[in-house]
C-alpha cells in the first residue's frame, strides 16, 4: 500500500488528507481528523462515509499524544481506507 498523508492541521484539530497514486493517476481516498476526543476516518474526503472511528476518554482531546499513539491509531485508519477504496474498486469493475 503507498499512501500519501498529507497533514492539514496541527492540533485543534489534527487533521490529513490521504491519496493514493495508481495508474499514474493521484486521487484523494481519506480524510482523518481528531477533535474533542473522537478521531475518525471517512471515504474518499470529507463529508464522506465514515470507515473508521475511535472515541478517546478525553473528550478534549485535539491532537495525539505522541508518535506511537498516532501511528497506531491512524494505520487502524489507513487500513479502513485502503480496503473501503479496494471494495470501490472491486465493484467498478463490474460495472
């Protein structure tokens, strides 16, 4: 999997916008962000459908903690992302 995260925010929200290059061709499959303790995933951007989610115990919290929290809880994300894009993908082909 080659992903693209683009960070969009810092804190308050910490927030990216996730691409992805296939074909030569990139395009925007996710959108992650964590604000008042929940931190979610949607399909393909924002406003879209909401593939992963984790409610954090602070309900303050904006950002992660450190380095390990963030890369656990966002490849949980990344990997929602991927295999909602590849069912997409999937179900193109029969089209």
């Amino acid at each position: 999997m080659d992903l693209e995260i683009v960070q969009t925010c810092y804190a308050s929200p910490e927030q990216y916008d996730i691409f992805i290059t296939e074909n030569g061709e990139r395009k925007q499959i996710g959108y992650l962000r964590l604000r008042w303790g929940h931190f979610y995933a949607e399909y393909p951007s924002v406003g879209g459908e909401m593939v992963f989610e984790h409610q954090f115990s602070d309900g303050f919290k904006g950002r992660f903690d450190n380095d390990v929290e963030r890369k656990m809880y966002m490849n949980m994300a990344l990997d929602a992302l991927y295999k909602k894009h590849m069912e997409r993908d999937d179900e193109d082909d029969w089209s």
